[in-house]
C-alpha cells in the first residue's frame, strides 16, 4: 500500500474516532454488564471461560504479524471500527441502552481468534476510560463480544459462502449475526446469575432478551449493512492490497 493510500485509510479511522469524540454517549445504563454487578463465582467462571480464547486468539495474531507484516494497518481499522462501533450507546424504548459490537468485519478479514484480542482491548479501554462495563466483569463481557459473537459471525460467513457464494450477503449475515449473539450471550450470562424466582433462568432470559431484542434487531441489520459499505470501499480503493489481503488470509484462516 503506496504512502498515499496509508495516509488515506488512516484518515477514515481518524474519522471514525472524531465522530465517537464529537457523539460521546453518557455512561449511564451502559450495555456491557457494568462493574461489580454479577456475583463473584459468575465474574471467575467467565474469566475461566474466555482466557484460552485470548491466549488462543495472541498465537493467531503473532502468526499473522509475522508472515503477513503488510496487514498490520487492516488489524489497526478492524480494532478501531470495533470500538468506535462499540461504544456508540443509544437509548432503548426498553429503558436500558444499545450498541452495534463492531466486529464483524475484522472476523471476516481475519477469523474469530484475533478478535477475541482486539475485542478485549476495546471493551478493556471502555471500562477504564469511558466507564463502560468493568474490569470484573470484563471476562464476561469479553466472552460475548469477542468470542460468542465473532465465533457465531465467522461460521454464518463460512456457510453462506459455501452454500451461495455470494460474498456481500454472507458478510451483512456475519456482522448482523455476530452483533445480536453477543446480546443473545449476555442474556444467558444474565439469567444465569439471576434466575427469576418463579420461572427460573427461562423467565429470566425472556426479560433480559426483551430489554435487549427491541432495539438490538434494527441495530444489528444496520451494522451488517455499514459493514458491506466498509468492505465496499476498501476493495474498491486499494483492489490490489485488499486482494492480496483475502488471498493471504485464506491460508491464515485455515
């Protein structure tokens, strides 16, 4: 990629950060499961459950740096689109709050285990900084978004291409899907910790799932849909890199 283009796509990472700064969301009600609010014996057994995805997913990130250095900038915007995506929060009708997850595109590009690192990172710099979600309950919610949901994007991706082959349709299904299995995944994690008193975990999950299900549906299409416009615009401006991309990630996905 000549200095030119470089400089071009950074522009359109900056550009991303600028609107997060300029739109900053109020830290109220945010929907990462917040600081200290699941019970301690939930908070470990999710740290227990998404550690060897991160360990797992560090592996697959040096294997890609090494043999294919050129990628590094499309880890950067895949890293950048997921947390300014992430931490747009938008009021619900349900009272709590929403958000697209981001990650979809850089599952796309590189598979599920690289973003299980760089999903964490964001969710870690929102805890710290913008006092989304919380260093406790950071495992869980690193499980849902950076392991459930591109775990979940990653095969829709795979299958609609095997099936169809129509590569525009699997990437909107693999950002849309990855998006709303994360909510799927934080209502278990929810009613799991709070089962209902008459209904148990099932009574749960319909309340935590409604909260969520109202506006996360809508989102969830929009964010496949700008997805598609990114993937879009980076073929079209850089074919050469951006084929060069696919063609070395084939190997490094396998």
């Amino acid at each position: 990629m000549n200095r030119k283009k470089r400089l071009s796509l950074l522009l359109v990472v900056a550009g991303f950060v600028l609107y997060f700064l300029i739109n900053e969301p109020q830290t109220a009600y945010a929907m990462h499961i917040m600081e200290g609010f699941l019970p301690i014996g939930w908070a470990v057994f999710w740290w227990a459950a998404f550690l060897p995805f991160f360990v797992l997913g560090l592996r697959s990130l040096n294997r890609i740096v090494k043999e294919t250095p050129e990628l590094k900038i499309f880890l950067g915007l895949a890293g950048a689109f997921t947390f300014v995506l992430s931490a747009l929060k938008i009021p619900s009708v349900t009272g709590s709050s929403s958000h697209p997850t981001g990650t979809g595109l850089g599952t796309v590009m590189f598979g599920p285990l690289p973003m299980s690192v760089l999903g964490s990172i964001v969710l870690l710099f929102q805890a710290v900084l913008l006092a989304h979600g919380g260093l406790t309950t950071l495992g869980a919610n690193a499980f849902s978004m950076a392991v459930a949901g591109p775990m979940v994007g990653y095969f829709v991706y795979r299958g609609l291409m095997k099936s169809t082959g129509r590569q525009k349709l699997a990437i909107f299904s693999a950002a849309a899907f990855a998006d709303l299995s994360t909510y799927i995944v934080t209502a278990v994690q929810l009613s799991l910790a709070f089962p209902a008193e008459y209904g148990g975990f099932a009574a749960s999950f319909v309340k935590f799932g409604g909260i969520f299900g109202l506006t996360q549906i809508p989102l969830a299409v929009s964010e496949g849909l700008l997805t598609v416009l990114i993937w879009n615009w980076l073929q079209s401006y850089s074919p050469n890199e951006f084929s060069l991309l696919q063609q070395k990630m084939k190997g490094v996905r396998s």
